[in-house]
C-alpha cells in the first residue's frame, strides 16, 4: 500500500508541474497567433494512451512519463521535423513571430514554475504558518543521525555555537547552514571546538544515507509493533521509554545504545502510558533490537513532556504574500548552490545526482498534504532552473540563441539550429542517463 501511495504522489505532482510547465508555453502562444500542433503529459512515443484533437491541437496522454510538451509549428524541437522546416515561413509559424514574441513563448514554461513555486509557498505559510524550535532550546545538544555527520566530527550531544562564525537562531536554519560552511563552532562537554568542514562533505552526504545528518533529540515513542516483535504484547503504541536497565533514558539515541549492546536479554523499563508510569520487562532479540517501530513525537508532545517550546507563526494572508515570496527566493538560491557544487567536481556532488527513482523515494509513504506541496514547490523551482540552463533542446539553450540574435540582429540558420538542437540532445539524454544510472548504481551496491 506504500508503494501506491508514494506512486501516486509522485504522478499527481510530475504531472501537476508538467502540464502548467507546457500550458506556460501554450498560452502565450496562442495568444501570439501561433500555431500549437500537439500538447501532451508524458511522451507518446509510437503511440498514445490517450489523445483528442480539438481545433488545430491534438491534446493527450502518451505512455512513458519521463516529461511532456508542447509541439509549435515552426519550430525546431525534439520533433525535428525537417519537412515543414523546408517549407516557406507560415504567418502562423513560430519562426514568423517577432523575436521579442518568440523569446516569451519559450520563457513562459519557466515562469510558470516559479510562479507555481512561489504560490505554493505563500499557501503553505497561510495555511500552516511557520513553526520553530530556538536553538538554545537544544539543552542536550543534537541528535547525529547519519554516518556521514559522524565522519566529518559530529557526535550526538553536540551544541551547534556557530556556523562560519555566524550565530543562528534558529535550529531548522542550522544543517542547510552546514552544508557549505567551513567550520562549525560546537560546544562538546563544556568544551568549545571548532569541526573544519570538507570541501566534498555535501557531495558525501547527496551521495550517502539520503537523510538529515542531524535532528532534534526525540524522546523513544513506540510506533507500530511488529508481529514478530519479542515485545509484541507488551509495549503498545505510543508507549515512551523512559529508563532501561536502571539506567534514565530521555533520549532515543540512548535507549538504542543500551539495546545495542544487551542482545538476547531481558530488560527492566520504566514505560510511559496514557500519563501513568509502569514497570516493564522488555525483551531484545539477537541484533539487540525491540522489534518496534519508532513515531515521531509532534510538538504539542514534546512541549507537553518538557522536551522543547516550539515557537510558532500564524499568518493572515496578506502577510503570506512576502513571506512565501522570500521563502521561494531562498530555495531558488539554495538549488543554485546545490547546481553550482554539482558542477563543480571537488564537491563530489555529482555522484549524489539522482533520476526518477530518487525523486520517487522523496515523497512519504503516507499521504501527507504538507510534505506533498513542500516537495512539489522543490520540483518546481528544480524544473525551472534546469530549463533555464543553456543546452540546445532546453529553454534555456533557445533563449540564448534568440537573445544572440536580439543583440546581433542575426538570426542562425535552420541547419546550424538542427545540428545544435541534435547536440542538446546529446547532452540531455547523457545527463538523463547519467542521473538514472546513479539511481541504479545506488541500489546494486549501497544498500
């Protein structure tokens, strides 16, 4: 049932960003007289899973869902089609349309990307407004939950001090703060330290366990018991785990550190349930583990058992509007660097590029409306500035070739637009390949 959730996820919000995506060229092209031959979700290579022709447009549905678009006459495009090239311009073609007409068709399918990004943004912060947790709320430090995190210097139990000098609020600004820092300040013991950051340490992290190097301290709160569990029928949902072995236990990373190294036995546990504390004798199987799922404690819950005070922001909705509009900028800037460090092979960024797979494993495998819209504003503002890049067969790759011809007032050939949209092809299909492949490298050999 996961997986179906997570699939569907996935298509409704691949699809969402597809169709305004292609619907940001269509508009205006129709609106600058231009003729729109096809306009499709997904490719329909060979055939159609779908299609009706209304007016001069065929609309449809094709059968693999690597992207979508739009096929405007007069243009060359992935279509390459040669034979209407040959002809003489039509008044209804894209190539008879003024420059300045032309280079807002091909701007428009990024517009409507970080438009939709930017409305996502100022609907989430009207609906569910910001919640924080200050960083000297952290008492006990951080919560290190990555191998890589561990490499670089981190143990659990660290207080972040500052990030390149910089004190930061705070504690959800703090890991993206991390990623291109060149040092971190903590506070270990009583001791302050300084961790010198690596150069590659985002490309190690992209490249590892997919997951934040680092969290809040959590308290142990028992989620699903398995059927096989040596506890089943003794701890229950929402179950805290308050000591272990006479030892106190506040914390998840400590009740995991004793379980870890009393397999096969049986443990004495103060438990908290519905208010009350009980005694308990847990039992740990043979990997010292409890055969339990652990949930995620919400805020009102950790307020409530004095972990953390949340700090918490309601908006209307005209305060929504540059709020939103800031965090949409913050995240285009924030996909900039991460674009930069890819580029850049120091960072080892690159291995950590992913295909659909990946994009498919970031959506949860419950339906959370939240997580939905926040994932799908990422994609977006990723869409759009991965259109932009200037490679034929992008529409970035046409922008620049129509702002060279607005600057020199020379318009490039047919031929030369053909052999470059052929090499942009190249280019994308090696990129494709390239991100997909680490997707499979990653499920052969990192398991």
């Amino acid at each position: 049932m996961e997986i179906v959730i997570k699939l569907s996820q996935f298509l409704l919000s691949l699809s969402l960003l597809i169709i305004l995506h292609e619907l940001g060229h269509f508009i205006p092209a129709k609106l600058f007289k231009t003729r729109v031959e096809k306009f499709y979700l997904f490719f329909d290579v060979k055939y159609s899973l779908l299609k009706k022709k209304i007016g001069e447009t065929e609309y449809g549905i094709g059968w693999l869902p690597l992207g979508g678009y739009v096929k405007i006459s007069g243009m060359i495009d992935e279509s390459m089609d040669k034979e209407q090239m040959a002809l003489p311009p039509q008044a209804w073609e894209f190539r008879s349309k003024k420059t300045w007409q032309r280079l807002v068709i091909m701007l428009g399918g990024v517009t409507v990307n970080f438009i939709l990004a930017f409305v996502i943004y100022i609907g989430m912060t009207y609906v569910y407004g910001d919640l924080y947790v200050k960083n000297s709320e952290l008492k006990d430090g951080i919560a290190v939950t990555s191998k890589v995190g561990e490499s670089v210097g981190f143990k659990t139990g660290d207080k972040i001090v500052s990030v390149d000098g910089k004190q930061i609020t705070y504690f959800d600004k703090v890991p993206n703060a991390i990623l291109y820092a060149k040092t971190v300040e903590i506070s270990r013991d009583g001791q302050q330290q300084t961790i010198q950051m690596p150069e590659d340490f985002f490309g190690k992290l992209v490249d590892g366990e997919r997951r934040p190097f680092m969290s809040l301290r959590i308290p142990f709160v028992v989620g699903k018991v398995a059927d096989s569990s040596v506890n089943k029928n003794i701890l229950m949902p929402k179950d805290v785990i308050k000591s272990l072995d006479g030892k106190a236990t506040k914390y998840t990373d400590e009740v995991l550190a004793i379980t870890k190294t009393s397999p096969d036995k049986t443990l004495s546990a103060v438990v908290l349930r519905d208010e009350k504390n009980i005694t308990l004798n847990l039992k740990t199987n043979a990997k010292g583990q409890l055969g339990v799922f652990a949930a995620m404690a919400d805020d009102k819950s950790l307020e409530k058992m004095g972990y953390y005070k949340f700090t918490k922001y309601q908006y209307s909705f005209l305060e929504s509007i540059p709020i939103g509009i800031t965090k949409g900028k913050e995240q285009v800037v924030e996909y900039g660097r991460n674009l930069k460090a890819i580029f850049t092979p120091k960072t080892g960024a690159y291995s950590g590029v992913g295909g659909f797979y990946a994009i498919f494993n970031v959506f949860q495998p419950e339906w959370n409306w939240y997580e939905f819209w926040r994932i799908t504003a990422v994609l977006s503002i990723m869409l759009g500035v991965v259109n932009l890049l200037p490679i034929p067969a992008l529409d970035g790759g046409h922008v620049m070739f129509l702002l060279y011809e607005m600057i020199s007032g020379k318009k490039p050939s047919d031929k030369f637009m053909e052999k470059a949209q052929i090499v942009g092809f190249v280019i994308l299909i090696a990129l494709v390949l390239f991100a997909n492949g680490n997707d499979v490298f990653r499920a052969i050999f990192r398991k």
